[in-house]
C-alpha cells in the first residue's frame, strides 16, 4: 500500500490489486467485504455505499475516464468521541473502489486517529490475501 499527497494536499493511501490477487472477485464482491468488516468492527458503522460512477455517468458533461468501469464508495464512521465541532469536517469516513478492465484501484483518506488509519490499512491488505 502507498500512502501519497493526492493534489499535493491529501494524505490518500492507495492499493491496486490486479482480479486474480484479491478474494473479491467483483466491485460488488469488493463493496460488501468492506461492509462486512466495518459491521465486525467494534465502533464502525456503515452508512451507504456510493455509486460514484453512476452518479457521473448521470450529470450532464459528467466526464469518466474510459480506463474506469466501476466506482463506489463505502461510507461509514469511526466515531467514538465528538468533542469538536471541526471533527465533523473529516467524518464520516469513505472507502473508495475503482474498477477497471485489469485491476481494482482501493484509496482513502488518512484518519485524524492514526490507529484507526491502521485498521483501514489492515482491511485493504487482507483483501489481497488468497
């Protein structure tokens, strides 16, 4: 996994897994992996999954990159504590999947809590694991 600068702004780790190295074998294999291990998680909750390529397929002028054939977001929170107000400008939390012809592309958001940035991490690589 990569963890990079998106924009040059973003702390956004990144991991690309081509078909044959992930257990999920499709994008809605993939999304519901992700919901499975928010519902084990002891503080996660699911919210919604997302269907990102959808939505901009549907917008006017809405531009997608041919490589791009699926993209969702699976959203839930993390949330133990609110003791600010600002906390809720980094919540809730999304997993990002993006599907192309050859591989799936997984990203997300580093988290304010760098334990739960590990949770996340963990997630993404067992994934991979066969």
């Amino acid at each position: 996994m990569k963890k990079c600068n998106f924009q040059e702004m973003y702390p956004v780790f990144v991991q690309e897994y081509s078909r044959n190295e992930m257990r999920a074998k499709t994008l809605g294999d993939t999304c519901q992996y992700f919901c499975d291990k928010i519902e084990e998680h002891p503080v996660a909750r699911y919210i919604h999954t997302f269907d990102h390529h959808a939505h901009t397929a549907a917008i006017e002028g809405g531009i997608i990159n041919d490589t791009i054939i699926g993209a969702k977001n699976v959203l839930f929170c993390f949330g133990k504590k609110l003791m600010d107000p600002k906390l809720l400008s980094v919540r809730p939390r999304a997993i990002g999947i993006c599907e192309t012809e050859s591989h799936f592309v997984i990203s997300f958001l580093e988290a304010p809590n760098p334990a739960l940035t590990e949770v996340m991490v963990q997630w993404v690589h067992d994934l991979g694991s066969q």
